[in-house]
C-alpha cells in the first residue's frame, strides 16, 4: 500500500510494512560537516523526511547532528524520518559488517537505521556491472 497526497504518491511500503517516503535528500558530495549539517536542517524545513547517507560519504555525523537537533527542537518524531546509510564493501563479512554498522549508528546519534544498504554489492567498485 502506498501512502497518497492527492494524485502524487508519498511513500511506498516495504516488504516489512514499513513506509518509506519516496524523495528523499542526498549528502554524497557534501564534504564540509557544517555545510552538511546547514543544508540538512534546511531540507527537514522544506519538507524532507528521508535522508541518504553512508559511511564512505564522510558525513554521516554532521546528518546525525543535524536530524538530532531537529529532534531534540521536537520539530519532528524520531519515527517520521526514514535514515538510509549503507556499508562499505571493505567491510562485508559478519563480524565487520556488525562493527560497521554500530559505527555507523554512533556517527549519526540514533537509536535505529531505518534502511542499511551494502554499497555496491558484490564487490563492484569500478562498476563493472553496468557495462
């Protein structure tokens, strides 16, 4: 099921029930932790629910802080964003894929990640897939 606004879908709901919004703010190429941090309030302000970071981004402590802060403001409930990051393929196996994601909980300063990625499964770093 889809959440509706009008003619223009939401959200869509994942296998597991849970809805996840359809646009979302990515922060790849945002470097600069306060810049970051800046255009991510910003985004929570223009509307924004679901954010996509991940570890090899460099910046998931500055989306955390600035999600935190948002929250902490009561702007807006913990279970109305939808925080994506993901896991860097040095770090596939069990035991490190564990270590990365609590790292990578720490870094953003919450209690859960709503969706957690493997970045470029299958070891494909020069996207040899897509050829």
């Amino acid at each position: 099921m889809e959440a509706v606004d009008g003619n223009r879908r939401k959200s869509i709901s994942l296998r597991n029930g849970v809805e996840m919004p359809l646009l979302g703010f990515g922060v790849l190429r945002m470097k600069d932790p306060g810049e970051c941090e800046r255009c991510v309030l910003e985004a929570l302000e223009s509307g924004y629910r679901m954010f996509d970071t991940a570890s090899s981004y460099g910046n998931e402590s500055a989306v955390g802080s600035a999600l935190n802060r948002y929250l902490r403001e009561e702007k807006v409930k913990r279970e109305e964003l939808f925080v994506i990051t993901k896991l860097w393929i040095d770090y596939a196996g069990e035991e490190a894929a564990g270590k990365a994601f609590a790292e990578s909980l720490e870094r953003l300063g919450l209690d859960y990640i709503d969706l957690y990625l493997i970045h470029q499964p299958y070891s494909d770093y020069y996207g040899a897939s897509h050829h």
